[in-house]
C-alpha cells in the first residue's frame, strides 16, 4: 500500500525534470569532499560557513558529521566539509 500510495509524489515529482541548456551545464560547479582538522577555537558556524550553501549550512555540517545539535567540536578532530 504505501508503494502505490508514493507512486502518485514520485510520478509528480518527475514531471519537473527537464534538459538542462548548455549554458546551465556549463554553470554547474562540481562539489568535493574535504577533510579538516579543527583548531582551537574553531566553532561549527565558522566551518560551516565554508560550505557553498544558501541555508542550513549548520545544519548541513552537522549531519555531514554525525554531530548532535549539543555536540561541541575538540582541537584536532577531523571533520567532513564541502567545498567547490
């Protein structure tokens, strides 16, 4: 029941895809995957700031991170941040 019944959202879901132009093709910048060290004094905003996002970045870092909202970051942890 539930397959049939997410049917219906994925089918609409596809009907906004579309070609992208050349132009649009062209705009896309390809994200990487980094691995950093933090340092004294490092807060999550300041890292996740680094990441090429309009919203959620915080938010973003931490799952990317597997960091609860109370989480805390330690002087030479190593963490995951995105970048172009």
């Amino acid at each position: 029941g539930a397959a049939e019944r997410l049917s219906v959202d994925f089918r609409r879901t596809t009907y906004s895809f579309r070609r992208l132009s050349d132009a649009e093709a062209a705009e896309i910048k390809a994200l990487r995957l980094r691995v950093v060290t933090v340092n004294q004094g490092d807060t999550v905003a300041d890292l996740a700031s680094l990441i090429p996002l309009e919203r959620f970045r915080e938010d973003w870092f931490r799952a990317l991170n597997g960091l609860n909202p109370d989480d805390a970051l330690t002087p030479g942890q190593q963490v995951k941040i995105v970048t172009p």
